[in-house]
C-alpha cells in the first residue's frame, strides 16, 4: 500500500476519524470513527494523594518531544500485558513526518536517566489527540498524563481526546461521550483557530506555555534551559491537589 499520508492524517483528526492497524506487522490501515469516544475534561483530571505525592518527589523527570521517537516505539512495544498493538511501521512513519512539522508531541517520563514512560499524540488547534502511552515503573504514564494534562490546562486547550474508554483511562477521570457529543466538543476546539497548512501547527492554543511559566518562575531566559522536570509542586497545585 502506499505511504499513510499526514496531510490526509491531519484532516481526518479535524473531522473525528483516526488510523488503526489491525496488527504490529500489519501491511495496512484502517479508519476509526468511534460511537462512543473517551474524553478527558481537562477541568476534571483525578489526581490522587498518591500521584500528587510520586509528582511532588522528583522521582521522575519529565520532558517534552526530546524523544518522540523512542516513545512511539516502546508504544509499540509488545509486553506480557500487551502481546500486540496496533501501531505499524506506516503508522510510526507518518506520526514521525507530523512531529516533523510540529503537529505531533510526546511528553516523556525518565528514572535514573533511562525513558521508563511517556505518550504521545497529535495537536490541532485547540485540540490533544492521544494516541498511545506506555509504562516500564510504577505511575511513569500516569505522570506524564497528568503533566500533558496541566500542559493543556496552561496552553488554553478545550478537548483531550483519550479514542477509547479504559477502566485506567476511567480512573484518571476520563468519560465516554457519543458521537455527536464528540463533534460538538471537537469543532469548539477546532474553531479556536484554522485548518491547518504548512508546517505550523494550526490556532491559538499554545502546547509550550507551560515551558515558558516554568522558565520564568526559574528566572531563566527561555524554556530551553529548564528542559528538566518542571516543578512538581506547580503541576499539583494546576491539578487541583495542594496536599
């Protein structure tokens, strides 16, 4: 088959459909378009004493798009809980050429400077897509979603879009909405700003304002140079847990 096409990628994200192979080694793709979608109230993200406790510690440092590759590949990863996925070498491929362009993110949790879990998706206006996370220690995704999630909450986004409803989605406050619910919430989101074109990611909405809060509160001159984990006690205090 031909090459799956990020232009055709992209358009079919700002119209609620998404890509699915049927195997890791699968020759093809089909397209989704869920009756019944997954989406996490940015409002509504539960953060447990537990996760607010693991975030405050500093046990992990989190980053964002400084290894993008490597966490579609562990995505991709089978483990004993999950003997095959359905992220193909196409997939991989076009998901590269949209990071490329500055559509696609990942946020990255690391322990003892080794990649221990992440996940990764795709941006458009005012809108997170998530595509697949992965986890190789206790609570490493679940940082990094709650990091995304304060991300987005500082940025200005209006929809997280989780695809499907998982009992681990669930606990984190995730919800299932029906199809035209999901539209509703996504052309709100997607009205915030334009369809996109060129290599710029499309609206208003901005991925990397959290970056910029956290570098001034460190006096730094730009967010490159706290490429570190950002404060911990910063990100439970925009989650809503103070103790």
């Amino acid at each position: 088959m031909a090459a799956l096409d990020p232009d055709l990628l992209l358009r079919a994200y700002s119209v609620g459909v998404f890509p699915m192979a049927s195997t890791r080694d699968a020759a093809d793709v089909f397209w989704v378009e869920p009756k019944k979608r997954g989406v996490l109230p940015l409002d509504r993200f539960h953060l447990s004493r537990s996760l607010a406790k693991t975030i405050r510690s500093g046990r992990f440092t989190v980053t964002v798009d400084q290894a993008f590759g490597e966490v579609v590949a562990l995505c991709a990863e089978a483990t004993a809980r999950r003997p095959d996925t359905w992220i193909n070498p196409d997939i991989e491929t076009a998901y590269a050429e949209l990071h490329r362009r500055g559509y696609a993110h990942s946020v990255e949790t690391w322990a003892d400077g080794r990649l221990v879990g992440g996940l990764y998706g795709v941006r458009l206006g005012a809108a997170f897509f998530g595509e697949s996370m992965f986890s190789r220690a206790r609570d490493a995704s679940k940082v990094a979603l709650a990091y995304l999630v304060a991300r987005l909450k500082v940025g200005g986004f209006r929809l997280l879009d989780c695809q499907f409803l998982t009992e681990h989605l669930a606990s984190l406050g995730t919800i299932e909405v029906g199809r035209e619910a999901y539209v509703a919430l996504l052309d709100k989101a997607l009205g915030l700003g334009s369809f996109p074109s060129g290599d710029a990611a499309a609206g208003p909405a901005d991925f990397f304002a959290l970056d910029r809060a956290t570098a001034g509160a460190a006096g730094a001159d730009d967010a490159a140079t706290v490429s570190g984990p950002a404060s911990g006690c910063r990100i439970a205090q925009l989650l809503g847990q103070t103790s």
